[in-house]
C-alpha cells in the first residue's frame, strides 16, 4: 500500500442544513477512504482526473471539467486520488438533513482516521474522552482517560502503522451510541501487513465522542 499525501480540506461554511468544503490536492494526493453521510455536489474548481478507488479493489478515473456540477447521494464510499500532474481542486457542498449534525461529525470522525489527522479527530471527542482499546491488562482492554492520554493512543496507532487506512466503513447510529464497521489494512513498522475486521462503539454526548470502545477480530494459525 503505497503513501500519499492528504489532501487538505478547507471548510468555509458549516450550518446546520449545509457544508461547503474546498478540497486541495497536490499531484497524487488523496482524501483518504470516506462514505458520504449526506447528499453532495461538487464544483470542480479546474479541469482535471480524479482516481475513484471504491470498495472490491474497483478503481476508476473521472474526468471533470471546470465549473460544471454534479450531485451524488449519500451512502458513496471512496478514496479519491488526484490524477493529474498539476495541483486540483473541487468544492463540495454536503445537504445535511435536520438532525444530522451527529452523522456529519461521526463523517469528519472517519475520514480524519484515514488523514491521520489526529487535531481533527480530537476534534469530534469530549473534554473527558476515554479510549478502550482491543487489547490491554484491563477486561476493557487498554484503557486510556482524559484527551492527553486519549491523543496519545491514537497518535501510537499511526506510528505503528503508518500507511494505516480504515476501509469498507459503516455507521449505524443507535440512539446516544453508534457502531462504527470497518476493515483496517496497514503495513507495521516491521513490514507485516495486516487486514482485518473491526467495529467500535461510539458513546455520544451532545455530537461528540465520549468514548471510543474498539473490538477486532483475532487471526490465528
């Protein structure tokens, strides 16, 4: 899995009822995988190609042209790569439906996993965040309390795996919780890769993330 650079997203309005974000991309830079929590369009900004990788190993180019729209649904799930030899840019326009304030921010909350991100994803947890890891000395797995600690953790998963990217994801929201479903593909600081399938449960608290609860699945033999 090779290292790209992230492309930098810049939010210039973020309402209740709409967000309009302008994505930069340097020469093969990417979004990092995210699934769309809400309908889009998106302004090309220049002409140019985009690489769409989508889930199955399926990748595909799009050509845009600039200043002409088009409108997706929610639900998409991709990585979207910069195929051009030159820098590009598009402006996304999200319609958030009333009550979607805790999906678009579980959203952000994913796809700064997949930037590896780590001021954006301490961006969607609270004051008193708590982590539980998959394993650890404790019947929780490791435990971890209080943002500096919480900050901490997270940022050790990017050293171990540096190349780390959160694919196949899905959101369920269950009231004050969410699951997040994914699968997890990295390459360790030792060379191993490694694919598997995991989930979180999200504690919400007022949009944001008291505690993140990580379960996975072991591989053996």
């Amino acid at each position: 899995m090779s290292l790209r650079q992230q492309a930098e997203a810049l939010v210039h309005i973020d309402e209740p009822n709409v967000r309009v974000t302008e994505y930069q991309f340097q020469p093969g830079a990417e979004t990092g995988w995210h699934r769309h929590m809400a309908d889009y369009v998106v302004v090309p900004l220049l002409d140019g190609d985009l690489l769409l990788e989508e889930p199955g190993g399926v990748a595909r180019m799009a050509r845009l042209k600039r200043h002409a729209p088009y409108a997706r649904r929610e639900g998409v799930e991709h990585n979207v790569v910069n195929a051009n030899a030159y820098p590009f840019s598009f402006i996304e326009i999200e319609h958030l439906k009333e009550g979607l304030d805790v999906k678009s921010m579980l959203d952000r909350f994913v796809a700064a996993w997949n930037a590896h991100d780590l001021e954006r994803i301490m961006a969607c947890m609270t004051d008193d965040c708590v982590f539980w890891s998959s394993a650890g000395a404790h019947p929780e797995g490791g435990v971890f309390e209080g943002r500096e600690a919480v900050a901490e953790a997270f940022a050790t998963i990017f050293q171990n795996f540096p190349d780390a990217a959160w694919i196949e994801c899905r959101i369920t929201l269950f009231g004050s919780r969410a699951l997040w479903e994914w699968t997890f593909i990295g390459t360790g600081t030792n060379g191993t890769k490694t694919t598997v399938l995991g989930a979180d449960i999200l504690e919400l608290v007022e949009s944001r993330i008291r505690r993140k609860n990580s379960f996975r699945k072991t591989m053996t033999g």
